[in-house]
C-alpha cells in the first residue's frame, strides 16, 4: 500500500482517422476494420489523486453528463483487480474533446487511467497486460496506449504503427450532432458498399504514401460519411466549406459526427475556422509519437 498521497495531472488527446474502411461484420458482432489512426493536440485533462486506503474507494468529479459507463471507473477497476492495490482514488475530469463525435475521447480518457494509475500506485503491469486490458475497454483504448499514426486492423485493435509524421494543422468542426456508434454502422448497413477494389486498399495507399512521405491525400477515405452525411446533409456542407477553405483533406472521423480538414499552414486553417460557428471549431496540429510518448514522459516524471 502506497503511504503518502500522490498525484498527477494527465492529458487525454484526441484520434482521428486519416483513413477508415469497414469490412464485414464478425461473428463476434463486431466489424473488421482497416485504419489509420492519428493522435492530435486536442485533449482532455485529468487529474488523478492516489492516497492510502484499508478499503478501495472510487470518485469522478466532471463538469459535464457523461453518458453511458464512465469508461474511467472501469479502467480503475481493471487496474485496481490487476495490480490488486487499495486505495482511494479521486479523478478530476476536465472534458474538452467533444463527446458522440467520432474523435476517441472516452478511449482516451480510459487509457490514460491505464498509462497513469499503475505509478502511482506505486505498481507496474506488463505492457501486453495493458492492450489486453485496453482492448476490454473499447476498439480504439489500444490505440492510445501507443499514439502518433498507427494502422488498425481486426476491430481497430490490431496496431502497427508507422513513422512519425509532420505536425500538419488541422481544423475539427464538431457541429453537435451525436452519432452513436451503434447508429452509425446501422447505417453503413443500409449501403450498397461497393467491394475493395483489386490491388491496395485505401488504408494501404495512405499508409504507404505517409511512410514514404509522399502524397496521401487523395486515397484519404472514411466508409462512414457517405452513410452519416445522408443522416445529417449538414456534414456534406461542412466538408465542402473546409475543401474550399484549402483543406486537404476534408473528411469525417470515426464514425462521426466531426469532420476535419488538414492544412497546409496554420494561416490557412485559422481562416478556415472563420467559416464556422466559433463554438463548433477546434483548431489542432497532428500530435507524432515522439511528442506523445514525450508528454507522457513528462505527465508521469515525479511520481514514480
Ligand atoms: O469497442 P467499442 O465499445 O468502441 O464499440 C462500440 C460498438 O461499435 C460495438 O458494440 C459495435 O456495435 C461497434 N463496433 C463494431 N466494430 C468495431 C468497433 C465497434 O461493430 N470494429
């Protein structure tokens, strides 16, 4: 049992995918997919207090509803039963990424508790152990134990990640529209979903164009926009405003309701964000592995 009271103050940042292919739906329910995954600037904050306690205690403070299961409390359960420590936790949760919208927040969320809550208390899992508990959590938690651009194959927990890539701007426009995942394949159901041409995928365009630093943006394709946008004609206006805005490209992430588009300049993305309603735009920069891994590094220096 850890005797003093410790504490750190973490980032939980945003995903979004520069490519997103939906394959066919497994017997397990879920659906294969091919990804790529990108960690940007944009995060949520949260502050984790650890401090000595016979029996185990679990509080969330947020400002805002979470809907469904917080994805914290069960990430601390998972690690509270594998490190079997006591101890009362207290998590502050300062949520920034816009939730329903397709960018990861709550996985995020949920593998930071994992990176975070072993040093402080005072414990370390092997790090298959934490995928595997990620993977328990939610399809896209893995991605964040590793971050920067990685490939997601299987149900998006399969990852192979790529070289560091450019801090490129982006621009998300999250308009408010909740998508629910659930919904979101339901609709993609509904689809005459056209199958994989012969030769490479577009996820294997993309990701072989970003490892060789050539042009990756017109293989750039998400199979859920076609079917969300016919649900909310309002997102196939954003992401024309955003192409003509210079943004390259312009597309949805997960499976919505955020849009994003990736620019050449921060003049250029700032003007961008001008088109839009002050509230719905977020502008970000893509977040490489070294700088991820790097503010982890630092997140986690005084505590064990
Ligand atoms: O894993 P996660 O909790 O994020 O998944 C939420 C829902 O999204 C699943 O219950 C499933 O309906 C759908 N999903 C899927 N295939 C994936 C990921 C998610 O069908 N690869």
């Amino acid at each position: 049992m850890i005797s003093e009271t410790r504490y750190a103050r973490v980032k939980a940042f945003a995903k979004l995918n520069l490519c997103l292919e939906v394959l066919h739906r497994r017997p397990d329910g879920y659906h294969n997919l091919r990804t790529i995954f990108q960690t940007v600037s944009l995060a949520d904050i949260i502050d984790i207090e650890v401090s000595a306690s016979r029996r185990t205690q679990l509080h969330i403070e947020c400002e805002v509803t979470i809907p469904g299961e917080n994805l914290i409390t069960l990430a601390a359960d998972k690690v509270l039963a594998a490190t079997k420590a006591r101890a009362a936790i207290r998590f502050r949760l300062r949520k920034v990424i816009p939730m329903g919208a397709g960018l990861g927040g709550g996985s995020s969320d949920a593998a930071a508790v994992l990176l975070a809550l072993p040093a402080l208390l005072g414990k370390s899992l092997p790090v298959e152990r934490l995928f595997e508990m990620g993977a328990g959590l939610g399809s896209d938690v893995p991605f964040f134990l590793h971050g920067g651009t990685a490939v997601g194959l299987g149900r998006g927990t399969e990852l192979y990640p790529l070289p560091d890539i450019p801090a490129w701007p982006a621009l998300i426009v999250a308009s408010g529209i909740h998508v629910s995942t659930a919904d979101a394949y339901r609709a993609l159901a509904r689809t005459s979903h056209p199958p994989d041409p012969a030769g490479a995928s577009p996820s294997e365009r993309v990701a072989r164009a970003l490892a060789s630093n050539t042009d990756w943006t017109g293989s750039a394709t998400n199979d859920f926009e076609e079917a969300v946008s016919r649900l909310h004609p309002e997102l196939a206006a954003i992401r024309r405003t955003l192409t003509r805005a210079g943004a390259s490209p312009a597309m949805m992430t997960g499976s919505g309701s955020a849009m994003f588009g990736v620019f050449e300049s921060k003049e250029a993305r700032d003007a961008a964000a001008r088109c839009f309603p002050e509230d719905q735009v977020y502008p970000v920069s893509l977040l490489s592995r070294r700088r991820y891994r790097a503010i982890w590094a630092r997140s986690l220096a005084g505590v064990c």
